[in-house]
C-alpha cells in the first residue's frame, strides 16, 4: 500500500512537470513573453513616433502662421512626453504597468486621429495638440525599458534595455513607408491617410499589452527606501541622468531641423525620408550589441564613445551639405544617441534600490524629456534665425561636458574597485 502511494505521488509529480523531451522547442519562459510583447510593442510605438518625426516639421511649415513655428508640433510631442512621465509613474505605482501601458497605448489612438483632423481640417492648433497627446503616449511607453529590467532581473539590465530599444530598427523603416503609403489614401487631403494609419498601429501595441504578465508592484518594491533627495546627491544618478539627457537632447534637435535643413540647401524633399529612415536605423540597431559592450566595458566607457561619435556627426554635417552628408551625419548622431542613452540608463538602473525605482525612473524621465523638450523648442527658431551650421555647433559644449562627467564618474569606479 505504501509504495502504491509513494508511485502514485511521483506520477502525479512527472504529469505536473513541464516536459523537456523535445531540446528543439525549448519552453518559452514568462520574463522571454514579457520582453517580446514589450519589444514588439516598442517597435510600433516608435514607428508612429517617428512617421511622426519625419512629417510634422514639414507639416507645421505649411499649417503654421509664422515659419518660426514651424517644429512646434515635434516640440509639443517632446513636451508631451516630458509632461506625461511624473503621472505616468504614479499612475503605474497605484495600478501597475500594464494599465498604464494601455493607457498610453489609447492616448496614441487619440493623438492620432487629432493629428489627422488638424490636417483634413488646416487647423495648426488641433495639429500641435495631436501631436502633444503622441508625445503622452511615448511618456508612458518610455517605461517599457525599465518593466524589461524588472521581468529580466538586474544581471541582464543591459541586455533587456538592448533588446526592448531595439525593436525601434523596425520603427525606421515601418515608420517613414507608412507615412509614403498614407499620402494620398484621402482624396485631396495630403498625409491624412498617414495618420489614421498610425493610429492602426497604437491600436495593434493596445492588443499586444493586453497579453502582457509582469510581478505586480508590491512583489518589487521590497527594502527600504531612501529620501529622493539622498538618492540624487548620488554622482553616479547625476551623470545617468545628465548624459541621458544632452544625449537625446543634441540628437531630437538636430533631427527637428533636419527636414528644413534638406528643403532649405535645396534638396528635393524625397530626400528627407531616407535620411530620417537611415538615422533611425543608427539609433536602434547598435541596441543588439550595446548590452554586450556595456558588459564587457562597463557603462560609462559606451557613454564616452556616444559623446565622441556625437561630436563626430557635428564635423560631418559642418564639412558639406549635399545628401550625402546629411546621411552619414544623421547616422553617426543615431549611433551616439544609443551608446548615450542606452548607457545612461543602465547606470541608472545601477543607482537605486528596488523600493525606490518607480520614483527615480519618474525623475529620469522628467529630466531627460524636459530638456530634449528645451532643445526642440529651440530648433526651429536657431536653424530659422542663425542656420544649420549655428545650431550643430552650439550643441559642442553640451558634448564635451556630458563627455567629461562620464569619464569622471568611470574614474570614481576604477578607485573604489581598486580600494576593495
């Protein structure tokens, strides 16, 4: 009777245990489902960020009253961006991400459809405030980096924010094609077709987040917390968060003025798609191997090598501007963009304990999107009144100091691992 029992237990055991016989179709685990859905979903956000990118300078030339407000719609969705990161992260710490990544999700449907109605109905304001509800979307979509550290665990946070950013290189040709397929999908009205089709695209990422399974909020917030202002009188979090934000902030303005530049050299305005499609690219496909350098070099060495390819694009689009230079230039500044940013936010991650992540993320964000949101602002009016050549220049200083904190910081590292 006993060893009937006893087999009894064991074959119940073998029919629980997840079958392992078949070495070619490995079990998906559920941080793998989770870091797929967010990439997935990082690649259609993106993609309606950057058709975005590519029309709305253009766009707001043509519906704005004065050309000097010609970037304000691609500086309405930085703002937005930078206003919706601080609700954002309260929003997520009372219900989690996933309603919050829905949220965002529906915020991009809505900014969509407002875009569309500013151009079917020649409105700039309604534009402008479409494209601000695009930038909300993108504020609450920023997290999907630091849920891909979550569901990867902390050893792997330079590979999981790889691995989620990358889902953009899909964004640099989905994108700027939508936006060519779009144009003339309602008679008579340019690139209204464009819009309604991104916001198909926030639609589909609704679907998708609706699969997603992270822990919930209170399973991670463990330990305890330390009072923000400790937090930030961190070097190591002011040069995360500093390099982060000249990083992205040199790389949205240059690229704001971008378009203009192309038109204003007298370029034929096929040329713009190609050259933000290919910037694009260098922004996002570095993210397959940024984790593995950042693991063998150590996050503040890749942010150097960002500022320094940075400073690289700058003598690149000085020394002509045929299409050509606006190419490899515009590639050179995705690249640094991403050892910058991608960096910058793995030393972050390295910064916090795990009760106080949401609310130095929420920081993070704010910071890094209200200065990119300054920098936009100002691209329209510096390439307007000063030129292309004033406005790639000015941003050398904001190089050469984020470069030195870097280096500073890689320094602090060094000495401490050598005292232990």
């Amino acid at each position: 009777m006993r060893s009937t029992r006893r087999w009894n237990a064991c074959w119940r055991a073998r029919k629980l245990r997840p079958s392992t016989s078949n070495p070619r179709r490995p079990m998906q685990t559920p941080s793998r489902a989770n870091l797929l859905i967010l990439a997935s979903s990082q690649a259609l956000m993106l993609s309606a960020i950057v058709l975005s990118m590519t029309l709305a300078a253009v766009l707001g030339a043509m519906l704005a009253p004065d050309r000097g407000l010609a970037t304000l719609p691609v500086a309405a969705m930085v703002v937005g961006t930078a206003f919706a990161s601080m609700p954002a992260s309260m929003l997520m710490r009372r219900m989690g991400r996933r309603p919050g990544f829905l949220i965002g999700a529906l915020l991009g449907i809505g900014g969509s459809l407002l875009c569309a109605l500013g151009l079917y109905e020649s409105d700039f304001a309604v534009f402008v405030g479409g494209n601000f509800l695009l930038g909300s979307y993108q504020g609450f979509a920023n997290y999907y980096r630091f849920a891909a550290v979550e569901a990867a665990g902390p050893a792997r946070a330079g590979k999981a924010i790889s691995m989620v950013v990358a889902g953009g290189v899909v964004a640099a040709f989905l994108g700027p094609q939508l936006g060519v397929w779009g144009r003339d999908w309602v008679a008579g009205q340019i690139f209204v077709g464009s819009y309604l089709a991104q916001a198909g695209l926030s639609l589909v990422a609704f679907a998708l987040l609706l699969l997603l399974r992270l822990p919930p909020e209170a399973q991670q917030d463990t330990g305890h917390a330390r009072p923000l202002a400790d937090i930030l009188r961190q070097p190591v979090l002011g040069v995360a968060i500093f390099g982060a934000a000249i990083g992205y902030a040199v790389m949205i303005m240059v690229m704001t003025a971008t378009p203009l530049a192309i038109l204003g050299c007298g370029l034929p305005e096929s040329d713009v798609a190609p050259v933000i499609q290919w910037h694009v690219v260098g922004m996002f496909a570095p993210s397959f191997f940024t984790g593995a350098l950042i693991a063998r070099f150590g996050a503040p060495r890749v942010m150097q090598a960002g500022f320094v390819l940075l400073l690289g694009h700058v003598a690149l689009v000085l020394s002509g501007v045929e299409f050509l230079h606006f190419l490899s230039g515009l590639v050179l500044l995705g690249v640094g963009w991403n050892f910058a940013f991608i960096g910058g936010t793995t030393l972050l991650t390295q910064s916090y304990r795990p009760a106080e992540r949401l609310k130095v993320q929420a920081v993070n964000e704010f910071a890094v999107f209200g200065f990119a949101a300054l920098a936009t602002l100002s691209a329209g009016w510096l390439y307007d009144r000063f030129g292309w050549a004033v406005l790639n220049v000015a941003v050398i200083p904001l190089l050469l100091a984020a470069l030195l904190a870097a280096i500073a910081i890689e320094r602090q590292f060094r000495r401490a691992a050598l005292a232990t």
